[in-house]
C-alpha cells in the first residue's frame, strides 16, 4: 500500500488496490463502490494515484503536493495506472501519473504531477487560527434522502458546521467535518480522497443542485504520516470557500484542519457547471 498498512478490510483499500503490468504500469477494474453520477469519484482516481505512486516512490518519502487535472470521466471497465519517474534526487521525487480507459494506451482521462519528498523539520514555522466551529458532536450529519444522491456520498461521514448544500447563500463557504464512514484511520491517501468530498461551490448559491464537475485540482501536504495516524479515526475539518463563480467556472479553495487545529493540507481546483 501506499500509505501506511491500513487493510483491505476498508472500502477505499479494496477500491484502490492495483495489479502491477511491470515498468510503473498498473490495473484495476472500475466498480461502482465510489461512483459518482455519470462517472468515478475524483477523490477515488487521487487515491489510486498515490497508491501507484506509493509502489515507485522511495519508502522514506512523503507527499508535498498535488497537481492534477480531470480530463474525461473515468469509467469503463478498467483503468490503467501509469507512473512516469521525472526525477527522483536524495531527498525528492518527482512523478507523473495518467489513467487510462480500457488499456495501457487508451483514451487518456486523468493526469496528475505528484512530489514526494522527506522533509525535515526547520526553525520556522507559521500557521493560521482555526475557525471556532460547533464540534463534530454537536453537529448535524449531511446526507441525501435514502435512494438519491452519489455512491461515493456514502462513504464518508459528514457533519455540517457552517453553510449549507441547496440552499441560496450570500457566500458559497462552507466548514464539513469529515471522515471515512467505515471507520478506516486517516492516512495520506484517505486524506487527498477526502479533500476532493466538498461539494461544488454552486451548490451553495443555488436550491438545487447544479451538475458540475473539476477540470483542475491542486493539493499541498503539511502533515506528517504520524501526525496523521494520531488523528485515527476522528473527524477532519474540511473549511471550503470560492473567491469566484462566474459564465459556469467555480473556483473552489480548501483548508484542511485536524481536530486539535493545526492545518494539515491545502487543496484548490476549478469546476464548470452548468
């Protein structure tokens, strides 16, 4: 695995695990388990890639970013996973992740720029506040009516702290408190899954849903791998807003918070919408 020996006993291990072809190449069959309407979930292809890159990286390095972008719905009946080493130099790798539909050289659908690297502790450090929010415990869960909404949806157990999804807002921001819903540990690869659950920005100015879907996504990491494993099984506060929703593109930029209020990750992306 990538991350950490979590198990396959947890949905998004089983959904994530890869047959190796040889030569940083890797398969998967595509499920439904984390479908979204008309395609995969996006937090589903990040988790597969770092799995891949997990296999190619040195096991002493750690995630520092992210760049992705989504370049068709991923479906079909098996995807490729294909992990081009960029550089890899003493302390970091740079690799190159692409998915490909039905074989190593189909239609490409997914492309992500992945850095790993070990990284030391330094005598500066800086963090913002974390926003005073109702507790987890204290708030309500989100969740469509039984029989509506995505797959996915359901395997993540989410709690609304500020904002709320179909309802006309003067701000599309939104605070979620966040975890896998089967009870699965947070790790790296959980976490990146994670950070792509916040709903579309527009359904935050809207009544009703809008179909949206990210064309770009960026991730940076500031947690460790232990710090991570101290979270265990707790919620994660997932603050999300938009400086811009205008002619059916969306910004949407995330911070990430552990339960004690140290920012943890970063993510941003943009989205159309209709």
């Amino acid at each position: 695995m990538a991350n950490g020996e979590i198990g396959m006993g947890y949905a998004l291990d089983a959904e994530t695990e890869i047959a190796s072809h040889g030569d940083g190449l890797y398969a998967r069959p595509v499920t439904q388990v984390f479908w979204n309407m008309e395609s995969a979930f996006g937090g589903w292809a990040l988790a597969l890639a770092m799995e891949a890159v997990g296999r190619e990286a040195d096991p002493a390095a750690a995630l520092s970013s992210i760049n992705a972008i989504f370049v068709a719905g991923i479906d079909g009946e098996t995807v490729f996973v294909r992990v081009e080493t960029l550089s890899q130099r003493t302390r970091t790798g740079f690799f190159r992740v692409t998915l490909h539909k039905d074989a190593a050289d189909g239609p490409l659908l997914f492309g992500a720029d992945i850095v790993m690297s070990d990284r030391r502790e330094t005598d500066l450090a800086y963090q913002p506040d974390m926003p005073e929010v109702t507790p987890a415990a204290e708030t309500e869960r989100l969740a469509f009516p039984p029989g509506m909404g995505p797959r996915w949806f359901g395997h993540y157990d989410q709690r609304i702290a500020v904002g709320r999804p179909f309802t006309v807002q003067d701000r599309p921001r939104s605070a979620v408190w966040m975890r896998d819903g089967d009870g699965r540990p947070l790790d790296t690869k959980g976490l990146v899954s994670i950070s792509d659950v916040p709903m579309p920005r527009a359904f935050f100015l809207a009544d009703a849903p809008r179909f949206s879907s990210t064309v770009s996504y960026s991730f940076a990491m500031f947690a460790t791998e232990a710090e991570l494993a101290a979270i265990g099984t707790d919620h994660v506060l997932v603050e999300s807003d938009s400086a811009r929703i205008r002619r059916g593109m969306s910004d949407q930029h995330a911070r990430i918070w552990s339960p004690s209020g140290d920012l943890i990750a970063l993510t941003s992306q943009t989205a159309f919408f209709r």
